[in-house]
C-alpha cells in the first residue's frame, strides 16, 4: 500500500533506502540516486510522489510524470534504480546505474520537460 506524505520527504525516504541497501557500492549509487531523486523532484506532479513496501528491499517510488504513473526500484544485485511504466512487473523502460551517463539522465528527465508538462 503506497503511503504519500510530502514528495520531500518521500524522496528523502527513497533515497536513504536506497543508500543504506547500497553500502557495499555506495559509491557507484550516490550520484545516480541523487540525479535520479532530483529528475523526479522537478518533474513529478506535485503530490504524485509516493512510496510503496517492498518486501526484502528498499521501497519501491511511485510519481506521475508528463501524465504517466511510473515507478523506480531499486535493484540491489544490480546496483541500478529501475524505471517502469504503470507497472512493477516486466522489464524496466530505463536503468539508471553507474554507467549512465549524465546525459541519460538529463535527457530522460528533460523529454518529459519538452512533452509539455511545464
């Protein structure tokens, strides 16, 4: 059951899960977290932003973006926050890991800008 609360605050929440699952590669995740946490921040419909339980992992983050209901999980055998659209199954529309670049994220985040929403 998601529990909203405000969107700073759930994204707090969010984001200290995620740190604590990702001791091992802390290092790797921080960046990531941080730009991915700031893409929904600016760009998730104001009271949108929720969290979900997950059993055995970090919780699950729900926003509405240009429209969408998406989530991200972060996925600890990975070490890379997963996105899907609508649902919590199936295989993620993007990853957003060590790998990425900035640009991935940027351009992820400023397509949903450009679709309209602001």
């Amino acid at each position: 059951m998601a529990v909203l609360t405000s969107d700073g605050a759930t994204l707090r929440a969010f984001a200290d899960a995620v740190l604590r699952a990702a001791e091992e590669t802390l290092e790797e995740v921080t960046p990531v977290t941080l730009a991915v946490i700031g893409g929904v921040l600016a760009e998730a419909e104001p009271g949108s932003v929720a969290l979900q339980g997950e059993d055995g992992g970090p919780p699950l983050l729900w926003a509405t973006l240009a429209g969408r209901r998406m989530v991200f999980r972060y996925n600890t055998m990975t070490a890379m926050i997963e996105l899907r659209d609508g649902t919590t199954e199936g295989y993620p529309f993007r990853l957003f890991g060590h790998r990425s670049l900035q640009m991935d994220v940027v351009n992820f985040f400023g397509s949903l800008h450009r679709e309209g929403r602001v």
